[in-house]
C-alpha cells in the first residue's frame, strides 16, 4: 500500500488558517493509513509495504502531528481568547471541548504508538493487542471526524473573521518558528517529505 502525501501543494505559513486545514488532511489520511493496515492484517506479520507505512503513520503521529495541536493551543485559539466579538464569545466553551479532545486523542495515540511499535518489533500481534489496536484507531476516527468538522467548517472561518491581518501573519510565523523555519525566507511548501522540517505537519 503505497504512501503518498501532499499530492496537491499545501498552503504556506503566511496562510495559516489554510494550513491548518491541510494538516487535518494529513492526520486523517495518516489515520486511515494505521486503519487499512489494522484490518488488513490483523496482527499477522507485515510485507515490507505495510511496515514502511505503519512506520511513517506511527512516525508522523508522534513527531510531527504534535505541531499541530500547539499551532492551535498556543497560537490560534489564545488570540480568539483575546477576542471579545461575541462570535468568538459564544464558541469559547466548544474551543475549550477541543482542546479536551487534544488531550484525550494523545492517550490514544499514545496507546496506538506502544502497540504499533510492538507489531513492528515482533513481527505480529496477538489478538487482544489487535482488538485493543482498532478499538483505538474506531475511537480517533470518529473523534477527529467530529473536532476536524468543528475546526474546518466553524473555528477557523471564524479566525479569519475576528482576527487581524497582523494576528494572523503572527500566528503564521509562529508556526514556521515552531517547525525551525525562518519566517522571513520565503514560504516553504509541504510537498513530499515526511517529518520534514520544511513541511507543516
Ligand atoms: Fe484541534
Ligand atoms: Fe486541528
């Protein structure tokens, strides 16, 4: 099963709203990569297609997905925190639930990240650890399907609406900062590389 990412050129850190949303394209494609590998194999030993891609899911999950939810929670959602257009007002207690959802996908993908790695190490998985597997990868899914859907369709129209240029520009920096990218280079384009520094996660 072939990886492929960022087949269509992501946005760059001076549209930070846009980027964001093409980082949710990469968690749910990363997903749904750990879910076709689950169901496929079911705990019996990995072809070295399956391996690579198991790796490079389990590898962006936990180096580079984590850039993300900061880009959020110490980024984005404190300068809508700052805002008082009652918009913004009305939706603090759901941007609270997301950031409680953060917290809970982290155990999960810590628990996704120990049985993944034991697969890859012993070559198999028994069928407790399998059924533990998908049960967490069901349990993302229909998580991130829900906050994805928040944060695309409501949250972050709303930023582009009640947030300054000025903010946004800084919140895009932010985030190349957060990558160790110069800001002031020209923007980096997140094309081909997995876990790149150029690439936004
Ligand atoms: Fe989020
Ligand atoms: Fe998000």
């Amino acid at each position: 099963m072939p990886v492929t990412i960022g087949q269509t050129p992501d946005a760059g850190f001076d549209q930070p709203l846009k980027l964001l949303s093409d980082c949710h394209r990469r968690i749910e494609k990363f997903l749904n990569i750990l879910i076709h590998i689950a169901e496929e194999r079911r705990g019996d030993a990995l072809d070295s297609e399956h391996r690579d891609a198991l790796e490079a899911a389990l590898r962006y999950f936990k180096n580079a997905a984590p850039w993300h939810t900061r880009d959020e929670e110490d980024s984005l959602f404190p300068r809508m925190r700052q805002s008082d257009d009652p918009r913004v007002r009305a939706v603090m207690k759901q941007i609270d639930a997301l950031e409680d959802d953060h917290v809970a996908a982290d155990a999960q993908h810590a628990r996704v990240e120990e049985l993944g790695r034991c697969w890859l190490v012993a070559g198999r998985l028994d069928t407790s650890d399998v059924t533990a597997l998908r049960n967490r990868l069901v349990a993302l899914r229909e998580t991130y399907r829900r906050h994805i859907a928040e944060e695309d369709d409501m949250i972050f129209p709303l930023a582009g609406e009640v947030l300054s240029g000025s903010q946004l520009n800084r919140i895009g920096r932010e985030m190349a900062q957060r990558r160790g990218i110069d800001p002031d280079r020209p923007s980096p384009r997140c094309r081909h590389a997995q876990n790149h520094p150029g690439r936004a996660n």
